[in-house]
C-alpha cells in the first residue's frame, strides 16, 4: 500500500470520526462549548494528519489563521448574543477558507479584494466537492489487501450467527422478569426511526465537509511558476512552500489579462462631481449635523424620530457605497502617468475628507436619537459598522492611494476581525442596558420588555440596575428573568456558555430579590 493511500484512509477515518463526534456535539442548542471542542477536534486531526508537512501546508500565516478559528469558536462559548455568535461563526467559516485556500498557493498579505473573494468561494466549493477525489483518486482502492479483510469479516459474522439465538432468548427471558429491562428494550428497537435517520444524515455531512477540507491541505493543487506560465501542481511537488511569494514573482505582467480602464478625465470628473455634491450637502447641514435637539425640532416642523429615519441609516449607506466606488475607480484608473494619478490621490483624498465628515454626523444623529429614545441593537451594531468603515478608508489612504493597493484587502479583513473581537470584548447586551438605564435615571422611559428580551450577556448587569428602576419596569424585568432561568435552568454541557451559566448564578444569588418584585409582600 503506498503512503498516499494510507493518509487518504487516516483522513477518511479522521473525517469519519468528526462526522461522529460533531453529531455527538452540535445537536445540542443552543450552540456553546460543543463548537469549540468540534472545531479543536478538527485543528488537533489536522496537525496530526499533516505530520511532518505542517510547515508547507499551514506555511504563510495557516498557524496563524488556525487559531483564529479556535478563538472565533470560544468565542461562542463566551457570548450568548445571537448577532455575536453569527459574527464568530462566520469568523469561524472565513478563517478556515482561508486556511485551505493559502494551502493551495493563495496570498494573505499580497492580494486583492477578487482574489479574496474567489479563493474564499472556490475554498467553500472544494470542501463541499473534495470528498468525490478523496474516495475515487486519492485512496486506491486495489492496493488494500482484502485477503485479510474477508477472514476477519467471515469470523466476524460467524459469530453473530452463534450469538444471536442466544442473545434472542436471553433478552426475552430478562425483559419478562423486570419492567425496567422491557422498557429499556422497547426504547431501543421500537424508536424514532426519523431521528435515526436524523443522527445518520447529519454525521454523514459533517464527515463530508471535514473530508474535503482536510483533503484539500493534504492532496490539493498550488500554484506554481513555470517559464511565465502559471501551473498547478500537487504540493509535495512544490519546492518553496515558505512565506508567500512576492508580488512581482506571481504576477508578472505576461500573466495580467488585458483589463478595461478609464483615462483620468473619465475618472476625475466622476470623483470631482461627487465631491461638489459632498461638499454642498456638509455645507447646508452643517446647522443639523451639529446641532441641538432643540434646532431640529425647531426646523420645518421636523419631529426628532423624522430626522433620525431621513439621516442616520442613509448616511451610512453612503459612507458603504463610497468605499466600492474608489475601489473600482481606481482599478480602472488607467495607470503610467504619475500626474494622473496624483490627481486620482487628490479627488479621492478629498471625498474621503468629506466622507468623514459625513460619518460623524451620522454619528452625531445617533447620538440625538439614544438621548432621546435609548439604545438598542440595531443602532448598536449600524455605529459599529461605521467604525469599521473609518479604519477601512483610513488604510485605503494609506495603501490604496500610496500605490499598495494589494495589501488593502488583507488589511480590511485583519480589521473586521478586530472588530468583532472588540463586540465581544464591549458585551454589547450589556452595555446597551448599562445606556438605557442611565437615561431612565435621568428622566426618560426605559423600555423593559425590550431590555428583558436582550440575551443572557445583559441579565447581569439588568439585575444589578433593578434598584434605579421604576417599580412597573422592575416587575416585568423580574418577571422575564425567572421565567427565562426556568426554562434554561438545566443546561447540557455541550451547550455551556460562560454567559448563561453567569446568568443562571446571578439570578440564583438574587432568587429572594426577583421573587419578591414579582410577588409583593402586600399582595
């Protein structure tokens, strides 16, 4: 048997056994722990697997990436936000697409936001199609002695024939002298042969994906540079498989497709109009943009729920439609004359400049709206964006428009992944009851229905901020927590979850407090 063919059976067995272990785990819900041990139970069989390959395959940042994907993966067993855990799990996905893709000779630090784009996608595509190759190409299947496979095969099945009369009367006669037996016996032939099928379905497509993506850092193809033409060869055949090569080295210009492209008057008056367009619209909204409360409601009879709805999630629209309009300015900027493009740094510098301007007024209109109505998720999350999209065009400024523009897309990734790591660091749940509750302290409603529906990452700091409420909205929130600690009070442990079972505590230390504001002693 060669060696190819016994490494695409250990990853047959090693996906199996995911497949296995990840039916075990991730049917409990909601998903905690068991996604951090499943995705670490694929981390640990693929640094086995690769052995002494581990340097080539996980060569230019993999290590790296690898435990990005673990720590994306804790992090759901950290929070109990749904929109957090959405943003780790696609922290999860990205890293390990990521992962299979520099496997496969793609560039980190050096490429573009189309290169990102397809060698995520084409990733995605190779785990849900390797496991087709895996079977038929990789494991050669003639090369498996099946002498020794048919002995043992008959001997086993010899003695299931002997033992299975016996095993008959024997369970017949246990199950007729106790109850407890029978029923236990009746569970197991006469069950839920949906959820059987259930159990086989999902095991088979978790063995399936993990098959092809330890396939594709095993067995896949890498690039290579051939006298000026672009190859793909197995990777044991690859010679270098250090840090990603250099720019100039992958693509020469012999390599570059003819691209259409626009002359710097196209381009210019493009940019340039906009900019007249930006600079007339900071110029009339100054007054609003930094404003009181007290002048918008004061202007044209405009209620302060009308300015936020005509400004806030527009403004930030714009700021999102900017960023691809200069990517694909620049693209098409025709290049070689260094005063076209010092004009293309000018226009597009200025609209950043303006931009910005925008954006902070975005954000002071956020500002209005929380003093006077609160805060919630959606406003939480559409500032968070905002932030993102402030360090984008910074590094757009100083990548893009100092001529690196392929370092921009490694650098807008790095850069949303920190993001989300601080969401998770800041506990938003929390630190939107945190501002809603100072604001009743002030004065103004606080929504408690609201504040009780938020998950278990803001129970604590509710509980905490019973005694500055209202006694209406201390109830309902007393209420809603005791109901949702019943019905999360038994937790299995592939879905423990740091929050939750915060919560669970805190609500168990104040049991007496929470009870006796649903139940008042004079009632």
């Amino acid at each position: 048997m060669s060696a190819k063919t016994r490494q695409a059976i250990k990853a047959l067995e090693a996906a199996l056994l995911l497949g296995v272990l990840g039916d075990g785990l991730l049917r409990a819900t909601p998903w905690g722990l068991n996604v951090l041990v499943w995705v670490g139970a694929l981390s640990l069989a693929l640094m086995v697997l690769l052995g002494g390959r581990r340097k080539c395959a996980l060569s230019g940042g993999g290590h790296w990436l690898l435990l990005s994907a673990i720590l994306f993966a804790a992090s759901i067993a950290w929070r109990d936000s749904r929109t957090l855990n959405c943003l780790a799990g696609s922290g999860v996905l990205i890293s390990l697409a990521l992962i299979a893709w520099r496997a496969r000779g793609g560039r980190l630090w050096l490429a573009g936001i189309a290169e990102y784009f397809l060698g995520i996608v084409l990733a995605g595509v190779n785990t849900f199609l390797a496991g087709f190759p895996l079977l038929f190409f990789e494991v050669r299947w003639r090369e498996i002695p099946v002498a020794g496979w048919s002995r043992q095969v008959k001997a086993v099945m010899g003695g299931l024939l002997i033992a299975l009369p016996l095993l008959i009367l024997f369970t017949a006669l246990f199950a007729s002298a106790d109850a407890s037996f029978e029923r236990m016996i009746n569970r197991f032939f006469f069950t839920n042969y949906d959820e059987i099928f259930g159990h086989i379905f999902l095991t088979l497509i978790l063995a399936w994906l993990a098959g092809g993506f330890l396939r594709g850092l095993l067995f896949g193809w890498k690039a290579k540079l051939n006298d000026g033409h672009m190859t793909l060869v197995p990777p044991d055949q690859v010679e270098n498989c250090g840090p990603e090569p250099a720019k100039e080295n992958v693509e020469p210009q012999a390599l570059k497709p003819k691209q259409v492209s626009l002359g710097i008057i196209q381009i210019g008056m493009t940019l340039g109009l906009l900019n007249l367009l930006f600079l007339c619209f900071v110029l009339l909204q100054l007054p609003y943009f930094f404003g009181s409360s007290a002048l918008v409601q004061a202007s044209n009879g405009m209620t302060f729920s009308e300015y936020y709805r005509r400004g806030f999630f527009e403004l930030v629209t714009v700021a999102g439609l900017v960023l691809p309009l200069l990517l694909i300015a620049h693209w098409l900027l025709r290049k070689g004359n260094p005063t076209h493009e010092r004009i293309f740094r000018l226009l597009a510098g200025t609209q950043i400049f303006l931009l910005f301007i925008i954006m902070a007024s975005a954000v002071r209109r956020m500002l209005l709206y929380q003093s006077e109505y609160g805060l919630t998720e959606l406003r939480f999350y559409t500032t968070a964006f905002m932030a993102w999209l402030a360090l984008v065009f910074v590094w757009f400024a100083a990548t893009a428009l100092r001529g690196r523009r392929e370092q921009f897309a490694f650098g807008a990734l790095i850069a949303c992944l920190l993001v989300i790591i601080t969401l998770h660091v800041i506990n938003p749940d929390a630190f939107i009851v945190r501002v809603n509750v100072a604001h009743a302290q002030s004065g103004r409603s606080f929504d408690a229905d609201y504040a009780a529906s938020l998950s278990a990452d803001a129970m604590p700091a509710l509980i905490e901020s019973l005694p500055s409420l209202n006694e209406s909205a201390r109830r309902v929130v007393a209420s809603r927590v005791l109901n949702n600690w019943a019905r999360h009070g038994r937790a299995d442990w592939r879905s423990w979850n740091w929050s939750r079972s915060r919560y669970r505590r805190t609500v168990l230390e104040n049991m007496n407090l929470l009870r006796a504001i649903v139940t008042p002693q004079n009632e």
